[in-house]
C-alpha cells in the first residue's frame, strides 16, 4: 500500500489543500483520497474548493501545482509499499530498533519513526533518520507537522504500527488510554494493527501491573512478539524480557501486512522426510550423504503456507524449524520409518529425506580401534525402503504419496523405473551430479512425473520439466500441483 507524506508536497499544494479539506469538512488525507478518486472517475477537472471554504489567497496554487499533487500521488500509489510506523519505546533495546528500520527496509517496507523522549537518551533522531531517510518525529506539538493533524496521520497513514523496545511505561499508557505524548497519541488515535516488541529486566516483565497490562493489551487486540529469555543488560541478570531480535520482529511484521493467502491445503494432513541419514559404524562413526534437507524444509513450509497440518521428518540437518510446522528429529533410516508410520494417517506423503540405501549389519558397540590387522571388515545390509513400505500399505496408505529421485544419470528413465517399483503416485526427479550443485545448494532443476491410472504403465507417465528454480519456488510449484490434484480429485 502506498503512502504518501503531504509535508513533504511544496507550500503552495498544501496550503491549497488545507483550505479546500477544511471547506468540505474533512481531514487532508481524506481530501486527497476525494481528488485521486474524481480523477480516477474520469472528473478530470480540479474542482474549487467549496463555496464554504475561505476564500482562497493570493498565493493559493494554481492547477499546475495541484497536477503535481496528483502526480506525487499517482507515483506513490505505484510503488505499492507497505508503511510501518515505528515507535521507538525509552529501553536498552532502542539500538536494535535501528537495525530493525534496515530489516523493514530490506523488505521493501517504509518506516516513519517516532522516538519518545525516554527514546531519545539511547539512540538519536539523527540515526533513527538516516536508516528510514525520512525525518523522524518526536514532538506531539510539533507546528510543523500537526499543520494537518500529524499525529493522526502517522496513525493511520500507515498498514501497521510496531513498538520496539515497548517499555513497561509505554505499555502502562497504551493499556490506560494515556495520549500526552506524540507515541501514545499516535497509539491511541490509530485505526491499524498493533505490533509490540515488549523489552525489560524479568522483575519489570513479571511484575502484576505488567501482567495486567500485558493482559489488558492482548484483550485490546495489540499483537505481541517476544520479549525472549536469555541474558539481560544488567551484570548478572537472566530470565524473560530480552527484545525479540530484528528479523523476527520484521518476519512478525511482514505476516501481518501480507494480504491473506489463499489456503487451498487447509484440513489436510501433509507428511513429510527430509534431510540424510546418519547410519551408525560404532558410537562416534556414521555412513552419511550428502543432503542438506533444504529442498524437504522448503516443501514443509510451502504446504504450511498453504494451510495444511504439516508433519516433518528430518535426518540430522542444520536448518530452523519451518514455523507452525511438527518437526521430528531423526538420525537413522529405521528410526526415521518408525516415526514415519506413527504420523499416519495422512492426506499426503512427500518423501524429500536422501535415505542411505545401506546400514552397517555389524555396527560396533565400542568405538572401533586400529588395529595391525588392517581395517574393520564393516558388512554393509539394506534399510528399509521408506518410499515402497509407505506407498505399498493397504490401511493407511496416504492417497496421494510423492517420492524423490536423485540420480547422477538416466534420470527420468530411472525416475520412471521407480514409481513402477515403489508403487508411489508421483516422482520429483532432479540431478545430483556434482556439477549441477543441488545437493546442499538452494537451487533446484527438477522433473515431476505423475502416474494417472491406478494400473502403473511405465508409457503412461507423464513427465514435466521446470526450468531452474530456487527450492522454495520449487516447494511452491510442488504444492500448487497437489493443491489442484486435490481439487481435480475431490
Ligand atoms: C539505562 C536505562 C535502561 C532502561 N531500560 C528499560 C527497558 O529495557 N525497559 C523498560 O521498560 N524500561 C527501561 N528503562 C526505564 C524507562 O526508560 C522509563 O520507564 C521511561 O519512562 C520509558 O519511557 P517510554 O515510555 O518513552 O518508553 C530504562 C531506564 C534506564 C535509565
């Protein structure tokens, strides 16, 4: 959504826009909104302000200067970005609000700060300034901005209004009603969410009146992210009421301001592996692959998106829990098909995890030591196949289940091959040679081959190539497919 500052129009539009807004009896904002939406309407003409208005003054601005409103705006709508308020609340945590405005601002966000006058003994207006390039308010009596209200319009002339730090005092004034300060008038004259990154000492966080706060605010409908446990600024200090870092008050913000997605998988069960396997040669060895789990991750999140009760199963990775999403940690093939098997039932099954096809038969109890008589004779048995057990069931078997090829040659032959020995419905086949750099990397060339008939006839399967995609695109595609399977099915 755009946004538009009118202090930043030239002297002659906004005196022009202030004696017509105030003839008609409405705010500037509005009066802007009534002249876009006349132009838009095919009222190509400026209208006068009303008869009712003062009449206008020598200096009042000719059409030319009302066109170049027009054009401002026009132009503000096109970039189409979303507006954060940020009000920077008088905590220790103020010096990650500066790199918060960076975060919102690398997620295309503009961000209009205010800083209390608490806020402004930690961090300066100055630097608060140069992040946002915008000027930055701290003055609820300033002439200069409230020319047109402008506590109200940093309210409302925004899509959200986040608080970082929101100091146990701003908290208490919001819950009370409190508007003596430009933060908190701004907080109660707003019309728009309320995001609010709470930081204090744990005994503040802790404290009843905080609590009844707290209480009171998320009653009011305030959103809160944080405050996170772990070391405070005080010597010596631990416990809950650390400023939720950066990112995550950016990712809290960007989901607020996302439009509502569609939820095409919703009231579906999604299952899925993802990651290696690690299969043990004594307590402190292990057979592993090279799969980073990313492609698995990504697919979880994607039907996650899309509304679906997701259930991860992943080897051993170094990857972050996708959000909403059950993730079980697993190390070996066997372990991962018990936890498999558990989460059933489901609608759909997706099987991402690089499972090693071969375990150690003789796996040592003790860490195996070198010995003269040459190195361990390690005898190497079959894993259970995940893939053909899940897609060969006659009770549980998920209607729809999907598995991964990775192959180094003959791809799509083999990949075909493999849905008519595993009994799967649906096969994503991608190259693993060294060369394309798919395994660990975040791109993605893959193949989806999809059976039709109930009978599996290698002739029938059909095959679609998708271009280079990051895997979170590929995720995307993945899940769109199965989302429009569903409804073909249903
Ligand atoms: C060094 C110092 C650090 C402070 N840190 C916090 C803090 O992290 N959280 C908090 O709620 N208050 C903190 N305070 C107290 C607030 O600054 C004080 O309550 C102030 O009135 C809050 O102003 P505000 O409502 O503009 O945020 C701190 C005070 C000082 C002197």
């Amino acid at each position: 959504m755009a946004s538009l500052t009118i202090r930043k129009l030239d002297d002659a539009v906004k005196t022009y826009l202030r004696l017509r807004s105030a003839g008609n009896g409405r705010s500037v904002e509005e009066e802007v909104r009534v002249i876009l939406g006349d132009l838009i309407q095919g009222h190509a003409e400026f209208p006068a302000p009303s008869p009712a208005a003062a009449s206008p003054p020598a200096e009042a601005p000719a059409r030319p200067a009302a066109r170049a409103l027009v054009h401002g705006l026009a132009h503000g709508l096109a970039t189409g970005q979303a507006g954060v308020t940020l009000i920077i609340g008088g905590g220790i945590a103020a010096f990650k609000s500066l790199e918060l405005i960076r975060r919102l601002k690398e997620r295309h966000i503009d961000v209009r700060c205010v800083l209390t006058k608490a806020a402004q003994q930690f961090v300066t207006p100055l630097s608060a300034s140069a992040l946002a390039h915008e000027r930055v308010y701290t003055d609820l009596f300033d002439p200069e901005s409230e020319f047109d209200a402008g506590h109200i319009r940093l309210a409302r002339d925004c899509d959200l209004i986040v608080v970082a730090p929101a100091t146990a005092d701003l908290m208490a004034k919001m819950a009370h009603g409190h508007a003596d300060d430009l933060a908190s008038a701004i907080l109660l004259a707003t019309n728009r969410p309320i995001l609010l990154a709470p930081a204090m000492n744990p005994l503040m966080w802790n404290n009843a009146a905080t609590r009844r706060n707290v209480l009171q605010l998320r009653r009011d409908g305030v959103i809160m992210i944080g405050p996170n446990a772990g070391e405070m600024a005080e010597a010596n200090e631990a416990g809950v009421g650390r400023m939720a870092e950066a990112v995550e008050i950016a990712a809290a913000a960007v989901d607020i301001l996302r439009p509502p997605q569609p939820r095409p998988l919703l009231g579906k069960r999604v299952l899925i592996t993802a990651g290696p396997t690690h299969e043990p040669i004594d307590p402190v060895r292990y057979i592993a692959n090279r799969s980073s789990g990313k492609q698995g991750f990504a697919i979880a999140a994607a039907a996650r998106a899309a509304g679906a009760d997701v259930t991860l199963v992943s080897g051993p990775v170094e990857l972050r829990d996708p959000a909403g999403v059950t993730v079980i940690r697993v190390e070996s093939a066997r372990d991962m098909l018990h936890r498999v098997e558990a989460a059933l039932p489901a609608d759909i099954a997706i099987f991402a995890a690089a499972v090693a096809d071969w375990r150690v038969a003789n796996e040592g109890e003790q860490k195996l030591k070198k010995t003269s008589s040459g190195m361990p004779p390690l005898q190497l048995v079959e894993n259970p196949d995940i893939l053909a057990t899940i897609s060969k069931l006659t009770d549980k078997r998920p209607p729809l289940v999907i598995g991964f090829a990775a192959e180094t040659e003959h791809l799509i032959e083999n990949a075909k091959a493999k849905i008519a020995r595993k009994g799967c419905d649906w096969i994503v086949a991608n190259d693993v040679s060294p060369a394309t750099g798919v395994m660990g990397g975040d791109r993605n060339t893959v193949h989806l081959l999809q059976r039709e008939a109930e009978e599996i006839n290698v002739d029938s399967i059909q095959v679609e190539s998708w271009p280079v995609m990051t895997k979170e695109q590929v995720a995307t595609e993945l899940v769109a497919r199965i989302a429009k399977s569903l409804g073909k099915n249903s």
